[in-house]
C-alpha cells in the first residue's frame, strides 16, 4: 500500500487546544475529528487550556508555565509546582514565566521545544507519516523537521497583522512598545519559510502572508474552514431577544475590533436607538480593554458579558441574537461569524480580510468597511429597525453555510496536502527568496 491511499500516521500541533482558546482550537477539534473518520491515527500535541479530543484521537498534553496559564488555571498551576517543586525552575520552563510576565509572547517557542521532545519519544515508538503545525512556527517546529517528517502548517493569518492592529489601538507609547514586544513575528516568518507545505484558509489571508512573509500565494494551498452545519444551526424553539445585537470573540485581540464596535453602540445610544448589546468574551478575569472601553463609553447599562460556554449554549446564544456583528479589522476566515450564519442569523461583518469571501454583501449579509464606527452604527440601525430583511438575510446566511463551508471537503483537501508532500518527500525547504520587506523583525 503506497502512502497515496493507506492510513496515515498524523500529529496535529496547537499550542492552545481548547475550542475555546478561539478558532484555531476549533480548527484541530474538527480537522482531528474528520481525520480519525477517515481511519487514520491522529495524535493531537495542545498546550492548555486542553482540548476535550473527539474519538478515535488521541491527546498529549504539553505543560507551560507562562503567567497567563497561572491566570487561567491558577489551582492547577498550584498543584503541578507541588508535585514537582524545582520544575519551575528549570531553563526553559523559568524562562517562560518570565517573559511572559513582561508581556513577551514565548509560549509559542516553549510549546513548539516541548512538544519536539514529545514528538521525538512518540516518533521513536512508531514513526508519523506527517507533522501538521497550526498556527505556532517555533524553533523548535524546525528541529522536528530534522527528524525526517514532512511538515505541513497552516497559517490562518500572519501576526504582523495582530502586531499593527494593536498598535494602532494602544492607547498610550508604553503601550504601543508592550505591543511590538509581544509577537514573535520575526520567529514565525522564518519557520515558515522552511517548512513543506503551506496551507491558509483564504485568499486574503494567502495575500497578506505574500505581503509580509514574502512567500509567493502560488506556493500555499488554499483550503477553507468548515462549519459544523448539524451543530450550528436554527433552533425552532428559540425566539430572538428584541433589540440585541451579539459579538463573539477574543476582546483582549485588537484584530477583532470591538473598540469600533463600542464606540458604534455609543453612537446609537447618543441617537435614542434601543439595542442590548452581548459580548461573548474570555473568562472575565483576563479582559482589561473591553472592560475599560465599556466604562469610558458609558455603556455599562447596555452591555452584557458572558465567558466561555460549551457549543450547545453557544448556539442558543447565536439563536437568541436579533444581529450577529464582527466587527474585525481583518480575518483570516472568520469562525464566529460563520458559525452564526449557519444559525440563521443575520450578520454585519466588515470588508476586512476573508470576510467578503463568506459573506455575499446584501445577499447573505451586510458589509462595512474596517475601523469605521458610523458605518457599523447605520448598518446596526438598518436591520434593527427591518424584521424583513433580517428573516431574508438570515436563511440566505444559512444556505451558504450549508452549500459551501463544511468539515468534510475542508478535510479531503487538507488530506490532499498531505498526500502530495508525501509524494514528492525531500528534506530541503520550500525555496522561497527572502525579499527586504520579509526580514525578520
């Protein structure tokens, strides 16, 4: 049996596992759960908050110790450092809390040297056909590579997006250099580079990695994230909350938008518009900006905050919307807003990266231009005050969901990928030129 047809042997590499760490823990849930579908053995490698993995995958958990693990599972952080008392003090583990408590992104480079060394054990027991690196590019990506394994990974977006967003929005110097600190863009561009293939999960997000990695758009695969259809759906029983409007997302990520957002609510309030605004955030504990936003624009009377939830109260949350909005700057694809229009849920998104691709603008939703607060505030107003065009929106939102997004053909072509890196297996990196503009930062 050639590898162009038997089951593969697959890691899958996400430095935080959890569905609810954002859409790249969606991603693995769904890409492992189809993958073991189709007969192969899929091993997950995920840094905490851990993932719940589907059956017939199986999970290797990958310790960290940034301070933001501490701020998320203070207990077990407490009792890991009693069962082994110096581990903190180990190099890497000790290096890890400390940058992170200076705000330096090093999760990634810690994550991708643990699970080498993970993945050097498990290789040694049974050898993997395929690493799928998602999202993370750290150094130690390239020392799996030396162990002979095709390694594949997917870029949702490049970071140098999230870096510039957020120091657009920082909103003092000590800030904006907290924000340039922080992304480990120069790292994660030149793993890229050496890796055997490139998968994004659009055309814009394929353009923006040829604009700031330099690698040319012909040289990665395109393949669209799926929806869970039978999941995320319209539920019967469930009537839309008057006047509410919901955001979904990961306020800390400036790339997500919901300053416009607040200051478009602030807006309609300033107008007499009635709305009761949801924003479905991380856990309370680690949100600063929303927080603030919301107390500067006087918006506290307005403004529900719910954490994470399990998909099935996620659903009903979509369900309950009267509008779904994401407001995001740029998206690589956008989970949250396909996720609520295969809800049936009428959505305004803006013209920000992949968006325009999943959104049809006034046949499956409505879009804005990025970063423009009266745009977003008239669009609001508009579908508020039309229950027709709501209802019309909304089913055509569904059936583009259900025609176009969905796990099984996203898997198929990943799959693909896999095959074909396979085929042509060569330990030499994809030969891409380093272009002036693509020089680590």
């Amino acid at each position: 049996m050639t590898a162009s047809d038997r089951p593969l042997r697959i890691a899958l590499l996400m430095y935080q596992g959890n569905p609810y760490s954002g859409g790249q823990g969606v991603y693995i849930h769904y890409l492992s759960r189809e993958l073991a579908r189709m007969g192969h053995d899929v091993h997950v490698l995920a840094g905490p908050p851990l993932p719940v993995v589907p059956p017939g995958v199986t999970l290797h958990p990958i310790e960290s110790y940034s301070t933001w693990m501490l701020m998320d599972d203070k207990k077990g952080y407490i009792r890991r450092l009693q069962e082994k008392p110096f581990s903190l003090f180990y190099p890497l583990n000790f290096l890890e809390y400390l940058t992170t408590r200076g705000s330096v992104f090093s999760l990634i480079i810690a994550f991708s040297v643990r699970a080498f060394m993970k993945l050097r054990e498990l290789h040694e027991e049974q050898p993997f056909d395929v690493i799928h690196d998602n999202q993370s590019m750290g150094f130690g990506s390239l020392a799996m590579k030396a162990l002979g394994i095709p390694m594949v990974v997917t870029i949702h977006h490049p970071l140098p997006i999230d870096r510039l967003n957020s120091i657009i929005q920082a909103r003092n110097p000590y800030e904006r250099v907290r924000r340039v600190m922080f992304y480990p863009v120069g790292m994660q561009e030149f793993v890229a580079k050496r890796m055997d293939a490139l998968i994004t999960v659009s055309k814009a997000s394929a353009g923006k990695i040829e604009e700031t990695f330099g690698i040319p758009a012909e040289q990665m695969e395109v393949v669209y994230n799926g929806i869970d259809t039978d999941v995320f759906r319209p539920l019967p029983d469930v009537e839309p909350e008057p006047r509410s409007i919901v955001w979904v997302g990961n306020s800390e990520d400036r790339n997500k938008g919901v300053k416009y957002l607040l200051e478009a609510a602030a807006m309609l309030r300033d107008e007499g518009v009635d709305f009761r605004l949801v924003l479905k955030d991380r856990d309370r504990r680690q949100l600063k900006y929303a927080p603030s936003l919301i107390n500067h624009l006087r918006l506290g009377t307005r403004t529900t905050f719910l954490t994470r939830m399990p998909p099935e109260e996620l659903v009903r949350l979509y369900n309950r919307a009267e509008i779904v909005v994401s407001p995001s700057v740029f998206e690589g694809f956008g989970l949250p807003a396909a996720e609520a229009m295969s809800c049936g849920r009428p959505l305004i998104a803006t013209t920000g990266g992949a968006f325009p691709e999943v959104v049809e603008h006034e046949k499956s939703g409505l879009l804005v231009p990025p970063a423009d607060p009266v745009a977003l505030a008239a669009a609001i107003r508009r579908l508020l005050d039309d229950p027709a065009e709501r209802e019309r929106l909304g089913a055509a939102a569904r059936e583009r969901i259900v025609s176009t997004f969905n796990w099984g053909l996203a898997t198929e072509q990943t799959l693909r990928v896999y095959r074909g890196v396979l085929d042509r297996r060569s330990p030499a990196a994809l030969p891409i030129p380093v272009s002036p503009a693509s020089a680590p930062a």
